[in-house]
C-alpha cells in the first residue's frame, strides 16, 4: 500500500503515481482550474466540461455528486496525484446497465500533464474498481476514431478494440464514428 499525503483523501483505489477518489466540496477550484487549461484539447471530445464556465459550475457539479450518493446511472471521480494530492483530471462509469453488468467509461487528464501515463493507468485502476466493487463484467470504451489521445491510452490500457461503430458519437453538431474498446473482468484475472 502506498502511503497518501494527509491532504488527500482515502482514495477508491490508487497506485504508486495516481489515485481515484469521489469529489468534496474543497476540489472545485482546482478542477474548474484544470478544466480551463484544458478546454480546447480535452473539450471537443468530452463536451461536458464546456459546462463548468465558471468556479460557480464546477461547485454545482460537486455538489450534485455529493447529493447523490451512489447513483444507479454514474459514478464520477477526480483523479489525484498521490504524492501532493494536485487535481490530475477526472473519470467515471456511465450509461450503466446493472442488468448486464457493464457500463461506460470517460477519462480526461488536464493539459499540463498529458503524456505522463495518467489516462492509462487511471482507465485499469477505474476498470478494476467497477468489476471488484461495483460489480460490472464489462467495461466500455467508445471513443471517436479522430481521439488519438484517447485511443493511446486504450491501447496502452490494454483494453481490447473490438471494432467500429458507425455514426455512434454526437458532438458538437457533428456525427462522428467510434471504436469501441471492452475491458472485462478476467482481463485482471478476475471471475464474472
């Protein structure tokens, strides 16, 4: 076990560089810090974070997170360095369906620290948290062809390109083709 500084909290799961934890009220400035710096290269393929315009935004958004508890359709994270706790970008499992035991995964790193293996090592420890503790068998990827970043850290996750699906990603008024990826439980050596 990694020791973590005191000013972070306990995380979900976490290896010797990062670490994955539900938000508190106190990430915000420094998620709506990151999520600025990183608007033009995460924004066009995760358009969500163009709706934290101000630190107002972000402290909406972690305080639904908060009011939630453990919601049945997502589970969103903040990924933390362990060594200083700073706000590395954020995850989360969507588009659940408990009834086939899989959901959706979303990962962004912000700007400053992109290349530094943050996205996959974040996507395996995101991964093996949803088969271990939530439950799921499978986990999906699906990523628009044009992500290169996004498709780097797949691959260097490990997790599986199973083909293309076509027209699959709206955003930002355009229809765009994805891959999708699957990481399931025995790819960690686990049982369904």
């Amino acid at each position: 076990m990694v020791p973590m500084p005191l000013n972070t909290l306990t995380p979900l799961c976490h290896d010797e560089r990062i670490a994955i934890r539900p938000y508190v009220a106190d990430d915000a400035p420094g998620v709506y810090t990151a999520v600025q710096e990183s608007a033009e290269s995460v924004g066009r393929w995760l358009p969500d974070l163009g709706g934290a315009r101000s630190l107002p935004d972000v402290e909406s958004y972690i305080a639904a997170q908060l009011e939630s508890g453990c919601p049945a359709r997502a589970h969103n994270y903040v990924i933390v360095a362990c060594a200083d706790g700073a706000i590395l970008g954020g995850c989360g499992l969507t588009e659940i369906v408990m009834h086939h035991r899989f959901a959706n995964m979303y990962y962004w790193v912000r700007a400053s620290r992109l290349g530094e293996g943050i996205a996959p090592r974040a996507i395996r420890l995101l991964a093996r948290h949803g088969f271990e503790t939530l439950g799921f068998q499978r986990v999906e990827l699906v990523i628009a062809v044009g992500n290169a970043a996004s498709v780097r850290a797949a691959d260097k996750a490990g997790a599986l390109r199973e083909g293309i699906l076509r027209n699959r990603i709206y955003l930002h008024t355009t229809t765009h083709d994805a891959y999708i990826y699957s990481l399931v439980c025995e790819d960690f050596g686990l049982l369904p």
